[in-house]
C-alpha cells in the first residue's frame, strides 16, 4: 500500500521536474518567435487524432513523455492565431508576457469567485482602468468572462432586472408588466438573440432594426420601431448597439442611440467585442463617441488587447444594479469584517460563476507591461493594414471589395464570382498553410473576409496573401 507520505500529487524528484518545466517553457517561446517559419495551419494527420482516442489512464506516465505527446500532437496543430497571416474570424495572438502570466496565475491557482485575497484586487484594478477608459463614473463595477457572448448575455439580465424588478429573480417573468422588447442591429452578433434566449424572454422579441449602406443601425427606424411596440402593449427595455460588427467591423451610431435610449428609458449596452478598446488609440477613438454615455459594455481583451484567450469582459456603469441582478444569500457565501471572508462584493455577487480562474493576471500584466499607449498604436497599426490591404484589392483586376472598411476587416471577393468561389479560395489557403482568412455572407453572396488582429501582420505578409489569392483565382 502507497505510504501516506506519498499519495500527495506533487513531483517526487522537484529537481527533475524544474528542469522539465524549464525546457517546455523554452520551447513553447521558440514556438511563438519562430512562429513566421511555420504553416499557418495544418490538420491534424489521423495519428495524431487517433492519440486522443484512447481511453481513460488509470497509471501514471512520465511527465517527460506527456510533453513529448504535446510537442508532437498538440504544438503543431493549434488554431494558427499566433501566425501573423492568420487573418480569420476575431481571433487576437496573445504575447510572450500574457503567457508568462498563465503560468504565473497557474501555478498561484486562485479561486477569483470571491473572498478577501489579491487576486480580487487585481481584478479591480481592471475596472477601474476600463472605467477611465471608457468614461465611466465612479461606482461601475466590471467582471471577467469567458468572452463577450457571455458579457453581452449578463448585460441583457442586468438589463431585464433593471426593467421588471429583483422580485422576478424569484417569480419569473410572468411578474412583468408586458412582454419585454429589445432591439438591435441587423448586422448584430448572434450571441444578441441567444442572450434574449437564455434570459427567458426569447429571440422573437428581439427587434432587429435595418442598417445603412454603411452596415450601421438607423436610428429613425429604430425610433420607430419603439414606438410602434409601446403602442402595441410591449415593453421596451434595452437596445444593444455594436462597436464594430463582425461582418464588417461597422460602429452604430452612438450618440444618436444613446440620446433614443436616454428618451425612451432604455438600457444602452454597446457590444464592443470587434472595436471598444479602439478608445486606447487617439487617431480612432473618435470613432466610438457616445459609448461613454451607455449603461453597461462588452468587449474582449483577447482580441485587440492581444491577452492570451480566454479573457472577456463585462463594464457596467451602475454597480448596485449589477449587483443586484445576481448576488446571493446563500449561507457558504456569507461575508465577515475580517479574515479570508471579508469584504462587501465578491465577484461571485456579479455573475454566475462561483469559480474563477485568475483571468485578470494576465490582463494586468499585458498592460502593465505594454502600456496602452503601445497597445493602442497596435491596434491602429492593423487599421493602417486594413486600408493597405483594401488599396491592394482595388488595384486588383481580379477582385472587389464587397463592404465599406471601417476598422480592420476587409470583405473581398472574385469580381463577377457566384457559387463558392470565394469560400474554397479561403479553404485553399488553408490547407496549404500560407494563409487563414475566413469567409462571411455580404448582401447575399460569399465574400473573403480578413480580420487584421495581429499585430505581427506587416505589409509584406498582405503582399504574400495577395500574390497567392490571386494566383490561386486565376487556376480556379
């Protein structure tokens, strides 16, 4: 029988696994510095699918054969974000410093669902950046999600609580005075109608109101349309504007819905998972005037913050509303004036989650290392790409560009093209490792979309994509 000295889970020899964990450090940075030399992408050869079939281990391994399994099966074979050609859906590269920060927060592994400990410090720091940030007012309150799907969903219960009252925490919403409305753009993101969804009050209700040829929410037929349900017995409660939608990367007009919303006694909540943190740059944060005059905001550090996933996040200008929408009063989590227990608003008392990863690390340390100044010129840097890249698409005798540029993301594709020829240009790339855009639907037809979040990206990688674009279009 094992001996009780024995049956913790720590290293038996510490000296061996240091130098172990040393060397898989050092080799995952020579995978991110040399991460230009490699594919883009690659599948996974069935092999290596098949090594994560198996079944259940009962004995240990060596940690030294574990690490050879991710060096061979798992390093190779990421999504490909690091790359600076990867250029699909919103996905940000992360930095060397933000990983040092996973390990840290891996190794110290807090508990950030509550308690009187450093890591809600941390995290509170944060808010009070974002609140500066963005214009808040002293008392908002901020916590860390998973992304903006799950930002942009405990925006729309704060805003429904807000709406209908705390009791129908308890009694549902058949307490409501009417049937709840909301309303958002056409070019929203799903996760909009999915939040209505989970919230119970379901998509059907969700008002999506049509966007100019800009891709951005009218406001008069946005007006209209509130009108139209008070008149017809509902209850407008909240309106969901984008700071850059997904497509095309177009803002809504701000201050114009602000001023709808502040008129109708609405909840003004900007998804700004694509575009918010443009604010860190002076020549674009013009571009977002008036998200300082919204109730609450969603936005994604693991985008254009290029903090390692996963680390969105939820701002909310009044924090005793946010508060209200979720704290408990369950016995365990009850609060003392000292000890570990201490303290009045726990992160658990703002969302759902009682268990928390130490997210809020790795943010602090990319800004604190970074500066915002140097993220910001980032993330102005890809703007400048995406204009280089759309002046590269015009003076193309091959493609078009098939949306207005707003931010970074430029939608293109094969003048005259139908079918999917513009979809299997994409899934070429692909697979031969050179290149990973994605592809999206603009006024009906396929389009090449590129979103330009890393800040590795230059010139020259946009001179490489577009050279074999091309050349792959002409063989099709």
């Amino acid at each position: 029988m094992t001996s009780r000295e024995s049956r913790d889970l720590d290293p038996a020899d510490w000296s061996e696994f240091r130098r172990l964990a040393h060397a898989a450090l050092d080799e995952v940075i020579t995978h991110v510095q040399s991460i230009r030399e490699k594919p883009v992408w690659q599948r996974a050869p069935d092999a290596t699918r098949q090594r994560f079939e198996q079944p259940l281990p009962l004995g240990p391994r060596d940690l030294s054969d574990v690490l050879a399994d991710v060096r061979t099966h798992v390093a190779p074979f990421a999504t490909g974000n690091l790359h600076p050609r990867f250029m699909g859906w919103a996905h940000g590269a992360g930095t060397p410093t933000g990983m040092v920060a996973e390990m840290i927060a891996a190794g110290l592994n807090m508990n950030c669902g509550g308690r009187d400990h450093i890591g809600i410090d941390v995290e509170r720091q944060i808010v009070r950046w974002m609140s500066e940030a963005f214009g808040y007012s002293e008392g908002a309150s901020g916590l860390f999600l998973t992304g903006s799907s799950m930002a942009n969903f405990l925006a729309v219960i704060v805003a429904k609580m807000n709406a209908i009252g705390v009791q129908t925490r308890e009694a549902g919403l058949r307490r409501a005075d009417a049937q709840l409305t909301a309303y958002t753009s056409a070019e929203a993101h799903s996760c909009i109608a999915q939040a209505m969804q989970l919230a119970g009050i379901g998509s059907e209700h969700l008002r999506k109101i049509e966007t100019d040829s800009s891709g951005r929410m009218q406001p008069d037929i946005l007006k209209a349309a509130i009108r139209a349900d008070r008149a017809a017995g509902f209850l407008p409660f909240l309106v969901v504007a984008t700071a850059g939608t997904v497509n095309t990367g177009a803002i809504d007009p701000l201050p114009d819905i602000a001023r709808i919303a502040r008129e109708d006694d609405l909840w003004f909540h900007v998804d700004g998972a694509i575009g918010a943190l443009s604010v860190f740059s002076e020549p674009l944060k013009h571009l977002t005037a008036g998200i300082e005059l919204s109730h609450s905001i969603a936005l994604d550090f693991h985008k254009w913050g290029h903090v390692p996933y996963d680390a969105g996040f939820l701002l909310v200008k009044d924090g005793a509303a946010h508060k209200r929408a979720f704290a408990s009063t369950a016995a365990y989590l009850q609060r003392s004036d000292r000890g570990l227990a201490a303290g009045e608003t726990w992160p658990c008392d703002l969302g759902p989650d009682l268990s928390r990863g130490f997210r809020a690390l790795k943010t602090w340390m990319t800004f604190e290392t970074l500066g915002s100044d140097r993220i910001g010129d980032a993330i102005l840097h890809t703007c400048e790409l995406a204009g280089y890249l759309a002046e590269r698409v015009r003076e193309s005798a091959i493609f078009e560009l098939k949306a207005p540029v707003a931010l970074n993301i430029v939608c293109f594709g094969v003048k005259g093209a139908s079918g999917g020829v513009n979809r299997n240009l994409v899934l070429d790339l692909h697979e031969l490792g050179i290149a990973a855009p994605s592809w999206t639907t603009i006024n009906g037809v396929d389009a090449i979309r590129c979103a330009i979040f890393n800040h590795r990206t230059t010139r020259s990688d946009l001179d490489l994509f577009m050279d074999a674009i091309s050349d792959l279009a002409k063989r099709a």
